[in-house]
C-alpha cells in the first residue's frame, strides 16, 4: 500500500537556527517535553477544521502553532470525516510519547 502525504500548511513555532544536514540536522529541541494537542471537527458544509496546539517544555501555555481546512479536493481526494483515524508520525528522528489520548468533544 502507498501512501501519500500532504503539508496542509506550515508555520514554524520553535525559535533556533534554521535547517543545516551538518550543522543543525534537527530543529525541535533534545530532552525537551512537548505538548501536543489537536482538534478536529467537521463541518457543516462538509468541510474539516484542523487546528493544532504545543505546549513548549509542559509548561501549561498551549499555543496554537498551525491550522488547516481539509476541503476534499486541495490535498488529494476526499476528507477523511468519520471517527476512528488518528495516529503520531515522526521522521528522522527517535521520540517518546507520554499520556497519548483521544477524547470525542
């Protein structure tokens, strides 16, 4: 099975140096706790609301750091609107996770 994946959009949130394969290969921070929240919600015309949040160092000051609308058509064919599809994906770099939950608003 193949599959494709689409940056819906892209806005940096961690302050540093930028990108360097030699010199500065990773841009989110070592030994660092981050938060991660996201929402997710249909809407009435059919379309889904993205919206993303972190939490820098588990401090309790969630900031929203990127969001998207998924129409069906501008990153690939159809939305994905029904309940059950939800996972973490990491490149390049080993990661733990701690508390991941999903809870239905």
């Amino acid at each position: 099975m193949v599959c494709i994946y689409y940056t819906m959009t892209y806005k940096p949130f961690i302050a540093g140096p930028k990108y360097d394969l030699n010199t500065n290969p990773n841009l989110i921070p070592k030994n660092v706790w981050i938060g991660l929240r996201s929402q997710i919600i249909n809407n009435p015309d059919g379309t889904v609301s993205i919206k993303f949040w972190i939490d820098q160092g588990r401090t309790g000051n969630w900031v929203l750091a990127a969001e998207a609308i998924d129409d069906g058509k501008t990153y690939g064919k159809g939305v994905i609107s029904i309940p059950g599809y939800a996972g973490l994906r990491t490149d390049f770099m080993d990661v733990k996770f701690d508390d991941y939950q999903m809870t239905k608003l």
